[in-house]
C-alpha cells in the first residue's frame, strides 16, 4: 500500500484540512493519509482547544486513515525541531512521501535544503533580532529565496530534516486555498478560514461563522466544549504558584531557560503590581531577541516542569504513539510494523507513563488540569486504545 | 503598662474571642491585650477564611489592643511548636502573663509541664499510633491527669514551651464558656459558638446561625467575602499540580515528608482513578500514623514548596511582625520597642520578603492565588502598614 504523510496540529480542525487530505492522496495516489499530529500542546506552547482523541476523531472522519501522536517534546518545539521529530516518526513508519500546503509550490524545498547547508546563523543573531531572521537573511544571501511566508519556513524545515537526516522521502508542496495562515478575519461566505482566525472567532463567540468553515462534526465537538478556549486563566495561575514557590535555582534547570530569564520570570511575578494577564505577563519578561512563540514554549516547560536533562533522554528515545485508524490505517500499520524503526505504542500502562511516555503522560494530566476537566479519571493516556474508526458503508 | 497574652487563630473571629479578651483583661487587671495571631495559614493547615489584615481589625475593633503575627513556619506547626513560637514572640514583647482557655481551669499546666519532662513517647509510638495519642498515655502514667481535651492539650503546650525555654510567664487558664472546641452544631440562641462550628454553618449557608455568635463587624466582613470558604478546589488543584508536575526527589526536600510519603502522594496523585477532591486525596495517602491535621500541614508545605532548610533557616531567624494596634497597644510597645528580644518588623519592603520574611510573603502571594484576589497587586506583605485602630469616644 502506499501512504502520504502530512503533518498537522488541527487545532481545531477545519474544511481546510479536509481538503489538504483529500488533495495529499489525490496528487500522490496514495491508499492512506499517514497523519503525524501534535498531542495535547501545540507548537506555539499553548494547550490545544480540543484533545488529542477528540482531534483524532475528526480527522478520521475527515480523510485522515492513520494518526499517531508528534510527542510534547517534539510538538512544542521551534520548527526545525518540531520538523525534525514529525518527519522521523512518518520515515520509521514506512511514509515516503509528504504533502505540505505552501505559498510558493512551484520551489523545490529539497534543493533549497541543500544548498542552505553550512548557514549558521547563531553567531550573527545579535540581541535586537530572532535567530530566524537572521538565518532567513543568510539563506536570501545564499539562494535568492526569501523565506517569510510561515508555511514556507515549515516546508523549508521538512526539507532541512530530512536533508540532514538523509532521509528518503519525497516533497509535494501545494497551494493553500482561499486562507493566509495568518489571517485574522475570514470572508463571509468562506468556506476555509486558518485555525488561527477560527481560535479568534470562537474566542469572539461567533459560533455561525465557525459553523461555515468546519465539518459538521468538528463544530459539534467545539459546541460541547464551550470551556475549550478557556485556557488562559488557569494556565496562568499555575503558571504563577510556580513562579512564586519555585526557586531561582529550580527554574534555572527549566528546558529552554536561558540568558538567566528565570530572574526575569520571578522577579516580575513576585513585582509590586505584577501583571495580572498571561498576555501582558509575556510582554514584561518578553525580550526582543525572544519570539512570543518561545517565550510561550517556555511558560510551557516551566508549566510543565520539564528539566534539560528529562528532554535530552526524552528525545533521544522516541516512539510511535498510535491515536486511532481506520481499516486502510491498520492494513497499512500491519505491513509495516515489523520494519518500522521506533517502538510502537498502542496502549500506555504504569510503567511506560514513568518511563518513555512520562513527558506525553504529565503532559495530559496538566491539560485535563487546565480544562477542568476530571471526568476521565484514568486521564489522558493511561488504558486508552487508539480510535478504530469504522467507515460507514455509502 | 501591664499586659497580658493571647494566642490566637480568630478563624473567624467570634464573640467567644471577644468575652476571652474582656476575660484576659480582667483577671489579669493588664492594661493592653497582646496577641499573637496565626497569619494567613491556620494551624491545621488551612488558608484561613480571612486574611490577616480583616481579622487584625476585627480583633483591634473588639478588645485587643496589639496584633502580631505568628510567622507561618510557627504557626503550621504541631502543637508544641506553635506554642513555642507564640510563647517567644509574646516573651520577646515583654509579656508575662498569658491567659488561655481551658477544659480544666484548676489545673496547675507549669506543675504538670514540669513533671513531664523526660517522657520521650517518641519511641514507643507505633504504626497504629500517633506520637500525641503515646504521648498522653505516658504523661497520664507520670502525673494521673489526662490530657485529652483540645484546650488542655494547647494550654499543656504552652506550660511546656515556657518550662523548657526557662521564660518567665504565668499561666491562667479560664474556663470555657457555652461551646466546646469541636463541637460542630451550636443550639438555638446560642451567643457562643465554637470556630469550627462557625465555619462549617459558613459552608452551608446558614449565615443567620452566624449572625448570632459573631460580632456586628465581623458578620459584614463574612458577608462581603462570600468565596471566602471556596479555597479546598483551587487548594487541590494547585496541589495536584504540584504532585504532577514535580520528582519524587523535589517532593523528598519537602518539611516534615518523612517515610517516603512523596512516594504515596505521587502514587495516588498519577493513578488510574485519583481522588477527585482534597479531603478524599488526604484519606487515601494518611495512614494510622499520622493525623489528619498533620497530612494537611504536610500538603500545605508540599503548596508552598517548603523545603527542610528553608524551614529551618526561618524558625532560626524570627522576628515581630507588626499587624496592628489601638492607641493603647502603640504606647505599651513604645514601652517595650528598646528591650525586645526579636527584630519589630512594621513595614516590608523587597528586600525583606527576599531575605527573612520571604515564607510569611511567600505564603500571602498563594493566599490570595487560592482566594482568586488579585486585587491588591501588592499582595499581603510589600508595602502594607500595622493597622491603627483609633477607638470611638464614647
């Protein structure tokens, strides 16, 4: 059987991800869609609106046939890093070929990847500029290509990984329709918005909007979960009891604290008249050398209590954590099982959430924490099975 | 000026607190009513319904005449520590006589404390036992009075506290009037009831029961803070955070987690089926061995993440922190300012809540986490002034 791979976040998932699956086994011809997926955090550090069953179940009733979970120490990661972990899981499951929207489909991203090689950008990054705007001026230096537009930079990072992991895979860049990423508003009468402007118009509480540019039952899901978005506040408070009761020295130890940041971070949360939002909490500690994305990603770790030494063994020992399937997606994962090149993890007991799955494991409690949401007490991992999703018969 | 001392928690303050007060004074014939009252955190190991600042005022506005407070590494503390450290900071301010309730007025609690001494329970306590239950049994074989009662057992504490640390205090117990100390129901037309009772009509909302037994001000104050009792969730929440989020080995530096108690809490806290509120959580980790009271203040150490040497750094280095006083009180501290044997701590600025005061500032930030009151930016300690109470004429 032949699978497309396609990396995503759907959160939450919309008509345009429908579309992407349906055009990714169109232009490859291939029997499934092989959908590696961020679990219950999301790339920019903030908890995904919906969890990762409820996503996996839309997306299997949408076009996806197999999903498996972008672990939390590869999901909130910069780009290349979030790259670098979606790419090998797809490769250790057998997935040649990878379909990824693009403003610009006509680039080969391969060769780009190539000749990019030996930037290093890092030394040059001085402290009023982010490190991808400094790499991304290199690489127009380089290549003539300038990288701005944000599915570009992930494709170019698609590219990257797998040109530094010489992996064999194939790039199918198409066009996005109708959405920018970034847009903020949608026309009425659009039936594909970006998740971010649907976030926006769910926050708003514009439910008829989100109706037009959702399937069915993903506006369904996000109708019974009208606490999904509100994450912010509880995200927050925890975020500050740590904060205020960790030492300096704990927080130091934090993935990602650098540049002594956690001073920063206590001494602002314990100022007289200390902000009283998340938002304007990040703007305080926030520098100009910093994205608002990894300032977030973090918050996320410190949330989390991820230490630098828990994330190096966490990465260096990967998995395929399976989320759900139809019938093509376990005719697929039957094939190619024995060959796939990480363990594959269907169900999580005891000892695999305090060993391997621990960093996913703590990861879920805290989302059920933040959404508020105890009613599943064995949580989010432990005796789930993946979702068999069974088509209905046309 | 003459003084006499009280040892309080005024959790809520009730017209008990206030007939104690007039009693001090009179039988005493003291001049200004001293007392040294728990902080934010109560002794049990609960946020107390108001914070301390409300109940200063109440306290000054119905008979006392100089507040202080007991740090919060005193205060949630086993009996005999409390009362050491409500002792030295009363001594410290010149105090000589404390006047205290008791199930057993006529009891000589110096006499007793003195012919204690030598009895070590610790070693014959066993699994089915806790230390306080050993602890009587040996002193009723040593001196024929059974210490049993709640108000015997704090006053016992009290004469302990000075026999061991040779401070020269007369005790005067007074008898009790109308409530008992856990008594959890009060008749009708009662005008005393216990605080406990008082609480636990809070929770249900039987505030024409409260009116009764509080004073005028007091009642107001109840009234106004209607979330006052709702700390046990976020209390909860926050502490399971804690538990998920932190090793084994952070739990393990936790004051008073002894005998791998991280271990239990963790294990309960990350289980398939973990309780869904506090006291459930506190049932299924006690054992015999301990009481719940101690479980509670172990959690809230675990909250505030106190350390072993935190602690012990603060109970080594006290201090008198000015809560608040009458123009009386003022005038017998002017007296008493020069010959203190602790430092007088009247206004908190950053560098205090860094260095001596930061477990009480510490304590205040999560108070008013728990209480969801970010009201006052500048929390309980920075920048916060003794409250001076100047009486009506009447």
């Amino acid at each position: 059987m032949k699978a497309v791979g396609i990396i995503a976040e759907y959160n939450p998932f919309h008509n345009g991800h429908a579309y992407h699956l349906a055009e990714a086994k169109r232009v490859t011809g291939a029997d499934v869609a092989v959908v590696v997926m961020s679990g219950n955090f999301v790339q920019r550090g903030e908890p995904a609106i919906l969890d990762k069953w409820e996503r996996t179940k839309l997306a299997l009733h949408n076009g996806a046939d197999l999903m498996v979970e972008l672990p939390v120490f590869d999901a909130v990661q910069p780009g290349h890093l979030f790259a670098k972990g979606a790419i090998q899981i797809l490769s250790a499951l057998g997935v040649k070929d990878l379909v990824f929207g693009s403003e610009h489909p006509d680039v080969d991203f391969i060769d780009l990847a190539e000749k990019a090689q030996g930037i290093e950008a890092e030394k040059k990054a001085d402290k009023n500029q982010t490190y991808a705007a400094a790499y991304a001026a290199d690489l127009e230096e380089a290549t003539g290509f300038k990288l701005e537009d944000p599915n570009d930079i992930l494709g170019f990072s698609y590219a990257k990984a797998i040109v530094e992991s010489e992996i064999e895979m194939n790039l199918h860049p198409i066009g996005r329709i109708q959405a920018g990423y970034h847009d903020k508003e949608f026309d009425e009468g659009a039936e594909i918005a970006s998740a971010s402007s649907i976030r926006l118009a769910l926050h708003k509480g514009k439910m008829d909007k989100v109706q037009k540019v959702v399937p069915a039952d993903a506006f369904k899901a996000l109708q019974e979960k009208p606490n999904a978005l509100g994450f912010e506040k509880p995200f927050f408070d925890l975020l500050s009891y740590r904060l205020l009761t960790d030492t300096v020295g704990q927080l130091g130890q934090v993935y990602q604290m650098a540049e002594g940041l956690e001073h920063r971070l206590v001494g602002v949360a314990t100022a007289k008249e200390a902000p009283q939002s998340y938002q304007s909490f990040i703007k305080a500690v926030k520098s100009k050398r910093y994205t608002f994305a990894r300032m977030q990603r973090t918050m996320l770790y410190t949330l989390l209590n991820i230490k630098v030494d828990q994330m190096q063994a966490a990465m260096a020992d990967s998995y395929i954590r399976l989320l759900g399937f139809t019938d093509e997606g376990q005719a697929y994962l039957s094939e190619v099982k024995r060959r796939a090149r990480l363990p594959i993890i269907s169900r999580v007991d005891m000892g695999l959430a305090k060993a391997n799955l621990r960093l996913d494991y703590k990861a879920g409690l805290i989302w059920q924490l933040l959404a508020g949401d105890r009613s599943n007490k064995d949580g989010q991992d432990l005796s789930r099975r993946p979702i068999h999703y069974i088509k209905e018969e046309d």
